[in-house]
C-alpha cells in the first residue's frame, strides 16, 4: 500500500501542473484573441509577438533589464507614436521566485525635453532607500505627490524642470503609477498589473491625458 501512495502522489502532481499549464496556455491565448479584436476597433496595429521589440529604444530603460524570462506579448502601436504590450519576467529571491506580469505604455518623446528618471510608487523599502542616501526627489509644494511617489535620477535640476505643476498634480491625483524616462521614451505602467481587454479603451485614454500634461508642461 506504502508504494502505490508514493506512486501515487507524484503522479498526481504531475497531473495537477499539465492541467493549470494547459488553462493557463489557453487563458493567454483567450487574452491575445480578445486584446486583438479591442486594438482593431480602436484603431491600433497588433502583433501577438513582435520580434523587433527588444530593439526598440526603450529596451534600454532599467525595467527592460529586471529580473529573466522575459516576454513582450500583445503589441500594439497607434499612428502617432504610442506602444502598448503585456510584459512579463521573473525574480528570484532565496529559495522563492516571482513572475511580474503587467500592461506597459511606451510613448515617444522629445529627447532634449525628457530625462533619465525612475518614479516609482513610494513604499516602506524606498522610504528605507531615502534615509539611507539615495535620491528621491521631493516637491514642498506638491506633498501629496511626493508621499505618494519615489523619483529619482542622475540630474535633479533636469527633473524638477520636467516634474511641472501640472504634471505635479496629475500624479498627485493618480496613485499607483509608475513611470520610467531616457532615450527620448517614457514606460508608463502599474506594476504587476494587466489591463483587462475591456478597459483597454480607458487604459489607452488614462495614457493620453498623461501625455498631454507632460508634453505641455
């Protein structure tokens, strides 16, 4: 009886992988189908995988080089310099790993305008970060956004001219953010999130307006 249990449980394991393996392959298959369908009405091109991703200039940007196994899925570009896609990849820590799964907006921008900056949303290991010297840039005039974000870079003085009032108080207004800035691109993202594909409309207008207030200053 003791052999056929240890038969037993691994061979249900097994079972048990293959199944959430196969739901999970037709769930992203499901995702892509649907994603597609939304991009066309609203206009955009789609590419499921797009082999020129990772030669897009913002792959240089520090989430781009996060982690391994990554995957760009579910590309999709508007006429007037805006990119949309599903990015993935995987941390390890000790003996656990974790897969970061979020919906990315990368939008092209004027080079001698734009920065080289991180903000992130702010939490207790970059509160931990700051005290210990690292730069985070803060706004005496805007404490609900400097509560609310980590910023930080190589040249303060080009990013508190970037961080206008009215960029200030977008952000100020919209938790949860997080936002990467060089190579005259900007990533917009919620970390470890993905757009449900009926919210990609919203999605893509939460982006535009972000645009509009940054490029306006």
């Amino acid at each position: 009886m003791e052999g056929w249990v240890n038969w037993l449980i691994p061979a249900v394991l097994v079972v048990v992988v293959l199944v959430v393996q196969i739901g999970r392959h037709f769930y992203e298959r499901r995702r892509s189908d649907v994603l597609k369908e939304a991009s066309l009405k609203l206009g955009l091109n789609f590419m499921e995988d797009d082999p020129a991703f990772f030669y897009e200039d913002f792959s240089d940007l520090p989430l781009f080089s996060r982690g391994y196994s990554r995957r760009a899925r579910n590309v999709m570009r508007s006429g007037d310099g805006l990119m949309f896609f599903d990015y993935s990849f995987t941390e390890s820590g000790g003996k656990s790993s974790r897969t970061y799964n979020q919906t990315i907006a990368a939008v092209e921008f004027d080079a001698d305008a734009l920065p080289t900056f991180t903000m992130t949303p702010e939490g207790v290991f970059r509160r931990l970060a700051s005290m210990a010297g690292v730069l985070d840039v803060d706004f005496d005039s805007h404490p609900d956004f400097s509560s609310a974000y980590h910023l930080t870079g190589s040249d303060e003085a080009a990013i508190r001219k970037f961080f206008t009032q009215r960029v200030l108080d977008f952000f100020g207004a919209e938790e949860g953010w997080s936002m990467e800035g060089g190579d005259g691109w900007l990533v917009i993202y919620r970390a470890a999130k993905r757009v449900v594909p009926a919210e990609l409309s919203s999605f893509i207008g939460d982006i535009r307006r972000m645009k509009e207030a940054l490029e306006r200053g």
